[in-house]
C-alpha cells in the first residue's frame, strides 16, 4: 500500500500498521508542520519504507516482528530541512 503520494499535508503525529504487509510513506512532496512530524510504525510480520526528502532531519526508533524497519539517509540534515522521528 501507498501512502502520501504527491503535494499534501502530514499530520504532527502519524500512525501506520503493518500486519503482513507492508506500507510505503512518501514525504518527499508533503507540507510538513513546522514542529515537525512524528510517525509511529508497527510492523507484525511486514514493514514500512518511510521517503524523506534529501536534508531531513531523521531520528529512527522501534521495533519490528518478523519484519524490518530501516533508514537509509543520504546525506547529513540541513538547517531547515524537515524534521521526522
């Protein structure tokens, strides 16, 4: 499943359940709060690909059960950019 394609606006606190299966969050395009956003995964035999723009500012906790979380961020955050935990 695909969620947040394309211009929108992320809620300060997000929530996404995996029960398997997996999901895709793209907020490469999205209108963050200016606080930033929090989004809270559970993935139960699945996971989730969370894309962030380049230059976001990414802390990654959790856990995953028979699954996988990853973050893969290319570069170091940039003043200013997005903040995502």
């Amino acid at each position: 499943m695909s969620l947040g394609r394309g211009r929108w606006r992320a809620a300060p606190r997000m929530t996404v359940v995996n029960v398997f299966g997996g999901s895709d969050l793209d907020l490469c395009e999205a209108v963050v709060p200016v606080d930033g956003v929090t989004i809270t995964v559970i993935s139960l035999f699945g996971g989730s690909d969370v894309l962030v723009p380049e230059g976001a500012d990414v802390t990654m906790t959790g856990l995953a059960v028979f699954g996988g979380n990853d973050a893969n961020v290319r570069a170091a955050p940039v003043a200013g950019a997005p903040r995502v935990t």
